[in-house]
C-alpha cells in the first residue's frame, strides 16, 4: 500500500470535459426559446447515448412496473434543471460499459438511484425533489469512476482489497491513495458545473455528523444518499461494506419510518440481478 502512496497525488487524477451532447444542451438551453423537441434532436443524434439515458432513467421505477419510453417523456419526468447532469451520467457510464469497468458499479449506481427515489417519496418532513433524488443516485459514486479511469492499476488493487477483505470501500482508497471517491467525484461535479445539492452529496456521503436542526435540500438530499448507500450495499449490491453507523438517527431526521424502509429494502434486493 505505501509503494501505491508514493506514486499517486491528486494531480494525477484526470477529470475529463463536459460529455459533447451535454455541452450541445447547454449551449441550447441559452435560448429561453429551446424547445423539448430540440433538446430531444440533440440526444437522439447519439443512439448509444440515447439507449443509455433511457436505462438509467428508468433504473428507479424498476420495482413500480412504470417505465419512461421516449427522450421526450425522460425530459419532462427529469426536468430541465437535471437534464443536463442525467445526460452527462449517461454519457460517462455509456463509456464505461464498452471498457472493462466492473459492472457492479454500473449496477450498485442504478440501485442508489432507486433506493434515493424511494426514499425521497417517503420523507415527508422534508422536501427532497424526486427527480433530483434520481440523479444524486446515479452521481453518487461517479468518482469512483474517475478513479478507475485515471488510475486502473490502483483502482484494481483497491477493489481486490475490499473484496478480500469486505472493509469500507471509501477507507481502503483512503489508506492507499491518501483521498477518496468524495473528493475524485467533487472535483467532476465542479469542472461539469453540475449544481451545488449534487456536489455537497458526492464530496459528503460518507460523512459521520448529523444534524438535526432544520435541514436544507442539500443536507436532506445527502442524507437520503447515505441511507440508500446502506440499503444497497447491504442488498449486497456493489463493493464493500457500508460506513454508515447511524441509519436509526438518519431515518428519524429524515422522518422515515422503519417498516418503510424494510419495504423499500425489499424492493431493492430485487435489483441484484438487473442487467446493465
Ligand atoms: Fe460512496
Ligand atoms: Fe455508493
């Protein structure tokens, strides 16, 4: 572990460009006279991209029997304000499905998509916006791809690791590259100007304090993040064992209750074997 902590520092680290299609929506999304059907256009040029935003955003109506058919439909179920993050999150794991990722990741992205989504519907003393738990689920772990792809070697150490030794997927990067997948996603969501509630999840869902005072979206969003982390890696889906110490404590802030929670569980076991 220390010869890996020699070699590696932050800089080494490649964070790549908006995704083009994102960018193409961006720049259309200038024009206050931008219409779904254009926005529409743009996505469809790509057929990979297209396929692509149309699994993930589905991923969390898996166990409702509901399904969105048409770029138009995810536009309208996503909404403007996280069409672009959707796009870019499709853009990047349409990437990696064609490298030699391991899919779990893909997968255990997915489930916290769902399980957020689920969540979110239940936290009544809270205002977390479905479409938003959407996209934090599929994001959240997005630096573990950044990883993967700017350091395969290590990446590959530190997934062998944790599967030998079934310790907290965050702690063994932290032990080996001196950070972890919070800080590599962080510095993504920053460079893809993704908005602020995704970064403050991405840079704090292992993070140990929770408040109980008035929560902000932000807080909440990043609290929904954390206890569908522990509902999905405790489905045994994706790398490690969760960190989370305090689900009682989350769920109570997030006014969720236990029997709830079971139910949704339930629900997400049953993506154990989706196909990605
Ligand atoms: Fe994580
Ligand atoms: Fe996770």
């Amino acid at each position: 572990m220390d010869d890996i902590q020699k070699k590696i520092s932050f800089d080494d680290l490649h964070i790549p460009g908006l995704p083009d299609t994102a960018a193409q929506i961006v720049a259309a999304l200038q024009d206050s006279f931008c219409s779904v059907q254009k926005l529409e256009e743009l996505i469809c040029r790509d057929p990979a991209l297209t396929a692509e935003v149309l699994k993930i955003v589905n991923a969390p109506l898996y166990a409702s029997g509901k399904s969105v058919k048409t770029v138009a439909e995810t536009i309208m179920f996503i909404g403007l304000g996280n069409l672009v993050s959707l796009v870019s999150i499709a853009a990047l794991t349409n990437e990696c499905m064609k490298s030699t990722i391991d899919k779990d990741i893909i997968r255990h992205l997915l489930a916290v998509s769902s399980a957020a989504t689920q969540l979110a519907e239940q936290a009544d003393a809270v205002k977390v916006r479905r479409e938003v738990a959407v996209v934090a689920g599929l994001l959240h772990d997005v630096g573990k791809v950044v990883l993967y792809t700017s350091l395969p070697e290590e990446y590959a150490r530190i997934r062998d690791e944790v599967g030998r030794s079934g310790r907290p997927f965050a702690g063994v990067e932290q032990e080996m590259l001196g950070f972890n997948h919070c800080t590599a996603g962080v510095l993504l969501a920053r460079r893809w100007h993704f908005p602020i509630v995704y970064q403050h999840a991405l840079e704090h869902h292992h993070d140990e304090p929770i408040s109980e005072d008035t929560l902000s979206e932000a807080d909440a969003l990043c609290y929904v993040i954390r206890a569908a982390d522990k509902m999905v890696l405790d489905a045994g889906i994706g790398a490690g064992t969760s960190t989370e110490r305090d689900l009682p404590k989350l769920l109570k802030v997030l006014d969720i209750g236990q029997p709830a929670y079971e139910r949704i569980s339930k629900n997400i076991a049953s993506m154990k074997n989706l196909s990605v």
